[in-house]
C-alpha cells in the first residue's frame, strides 16, 4: 500500500507542476492576445475580422446552440475582396492594406521653350526700348568726271520704340497648406515660372503689339513669297525658296521653327526607290534642312514656318527677371489665413530687321 501511496503522491505533484506551467503558458498568451486585440482596434475594422465572421456564420450558431458535432466554414471572399482604403472605419492610414505615398507632385508635360534660345538677349533699366531704323537708302554713287557735279544719294531714318511689359499671374493658397504642405512654395514657383514662360513665348511669337501685348515676330516677318516656284514643289522646296528671300534681303538664315507635325512630314519624305531623303533613321542627327537647324514647338500652328537670321533680327531684353514673391497682405488675406503669390517679370522685344524673317505656310 505504501508503494501506492508513494505513486499516486507522485502523480498529484506532476500533474500539479504541469497544471501551473500551463496556467503559465496561458496567462502569456492572454497578454499577447490582449495586445494584438489592442493594435487591431487601431489598424482595422472589427467587423471584418476573421473571428467575427466565424461567430456571425449560421454553422456556428448552430454549434453553440447545442449540436454535438459539425463543422463551420467561412467564405474568405468577403475579407479578401474589400476595397483596402474605402468604408466605415477605413482610410489610406487605417485600411488593411496601408497605401504607398510616393513623393512629390505628378504634373503634366509642359512645351519645350525654344524661341527665347534663337534670339540676342538684353537687358535694360529703362522702361522702353528706343532704336533707329533705316528705312530707306537711295544709292545714287557714280563714276564722275572731273569738276562735274557729284551725284546726291538719300538715306532715311524711322524712330522705333520697343516699350517693356509685364507678365505676370497670381496664386491664391492657405496658410495651413504653406506650413503643412513641404515643398509646396518651391513647387508653385516652379510651375508658376513654367507657365510664365509659355505665355513668354506665345508673346514673342505672336503678340499683336495691342494693349500690353508685345509685338512679335510673326506679326513683322516678310510675308514668304518665292522669286519662283519649281514643278511639283514640296515642303523641302519651300523650305529653301524662304532661305533664298532671306539671303536676297541680304541675310543669311541662322534656323527653321516649325511645328512636330511638320518636322515628321518632312522627315518621311522618301524618294522613288522608298530611301528617307533627309538621312538614315537609324542615326544621331540634329534635325536639319538646308544646312540650317530645325527648331520643333508645338506653339507653331501645323503647316507655318518661320525661317530668318535670328541671332541678328531681334532682340529680348530683360527688365525684370521672373520673379516669385508670397504676401499676407493682399486684400482681406490676413483676415482669412491666406496668402497670394504672385509671379511676374518684365521685358522688351526689339525687332531691328523685319525682313531678315520668313514667315509662309508649307
């Protein structure tokens, strides 16, 4: 009996060890549960959890109502297809599925700015350009004999004024956002100044010289008209009869704006047996015709050209350079939390010799 004894005392003490360590083992997993319980209430919806959806199932309930045996199963669809940033209770930072900020700004194409790079630059401290034009020579030099009359030969002058203008656009933005936004002053005088220059360049080309507008270049080129026209004439024809009016008017054409569309067109024309005329695809070259360089600007309207002696035709002259300034005291701005910023410059174009610009139709 003492032998009995001794064995069941020692069963008692294994089992009450084994009882206490996983009494242990559980107190530790119910810490744990209670903390992931605890990060889960921040980071998703409760109602969607996997436990929740097994408790809220018609087997289960079934289970828990008495049934000795079964089985209870859960469609994952509905966990696994949800939107992971949209819902009660969900947002880009709380979703299950936490989406991936890239930083910056995505913004769209902008035009390459090219007609600024084709004409002499200036600056100026004036607020207008003045400059004197011939604008007429009668050249009466001739062989005389002695004691004869010498011949009287005329020139005439024209007084020319370029006045400078200003350009400028205005942004209206929040406090808050310039403070909370990082980056956000330097993105706005980036695209601020990019849209100035877009409209730089439309003045440039095409102002009318109305009101504030400049007068461009466009507006007092040479209306393109051939000495002479060859049997079916091309693009490229064209092309060369406009660099010969330049050079009769004494000039010698520097470059060729034009718009993409224009320059591809160009560039497919092939001869009878199928070769590209204007070289071979495959290699490196700047975009050429006649020996002048081609430049591409979809600020050019398909089928125009200019052709001329930029560097020699016209100049911009600088007032003021672009520049990016924020105010909080613009109208009721300070009243509001607001802030204008505004983005501006001022200049001056000077075209000297009209005639040593082209301006015709393909």
């Amino acid at each position: 009996m003492s032998e009995l004894a001794t064995m069941i005392r020692d069963l008692g003490n294994n089992f009450n060890a084994k009882a206490e360590d996983l009494g242990t083992r559980l107190g530790e997993l119910e810490k744990r549960a209670a903390r992931e319980r605890e990060y889960d209430n921040d980071n998703f919806d409760a109602g969607n959890s996997l436990a929740a959806s097994l408790v809220a199932s018609d087997t289960f309930k079934q289970l828990n109502g008495g049934v000795n045996r079964g089985r209870a199963q859960v469609e994952m669809a509905a966990i696994t297809s949800a939107n992971p940033t949209v819902g009660t209770g969900r947002s880009a930072s709380t979703s299950l599925v936490p989406a991936q900020r890239i930083a910056g700004i995505v913004t769209q194409p902008d035009r390459a700015l090219t007609v600024r790079d084709l004409i002499a630059p200036g600056k100026t401290t004036a607020g207008s350009i003045e400059f004197v034009q011939e604008t007429g020579f009668t050249n009466n030099a001739a062989m005389v004999a002695e004691t004869t009359q010498k011949p009287y030969s005329d020139i005439t002058f024209n007084m020319k004024t370029a006045p400078v203008r200003t350009l400028a656009h205005l942004f209206k933005i929040s406090i808050q956002m310039l403070q909370d936004a990082e980056g956000l002053i330097s993105y706005l005088d980036l695209r601020g100044t990019t849209g100035l220059k877009l409209k730089e360049e439309n003045q440039i080309l095409f102002g009318d010289g109305t009101g504030q507008n400049l007068l461009g270049l466009m507006g007092q080129a040479s209306i393109f008209s051939p000495a002479f026209v060859p049997q079916d004439a091309t693009a490229i024809d064209r092309l060369r009869l406009a660099a010969l009016q330049v050079r009769k008017a004494e000039y010698r054409a520097d470059g060729i704006m034009m718009h993409p569309d224009d320059l591809a067109a160009l560039e497919l024309t092939k001869d009878n047996e199928g070769r590209y005329i204007l070289g071979n695809p495959a290699g490196e070259q700047t975009a050429r015709v006649w020996r002048l360089p081609i430049a591409e600007t979809t600020a050019m309207p398909t089928g125009t050209f200019l052709i001329g002696a930029f560097s020699t035709a016209a100049q911009l002259f600088d007032r003021q350079q672009v520049t990016f300034e924020i105010s909080t005291e613009n109208s009721n701005d300070f009243e509001l939390n607001m802030a204008t910023a505004r983005i501006e410059e001022r200049l001056a174009l000077a075209v000297y010799r009209p005639e040593a610009l082209v301006a015709g139709q393909f």
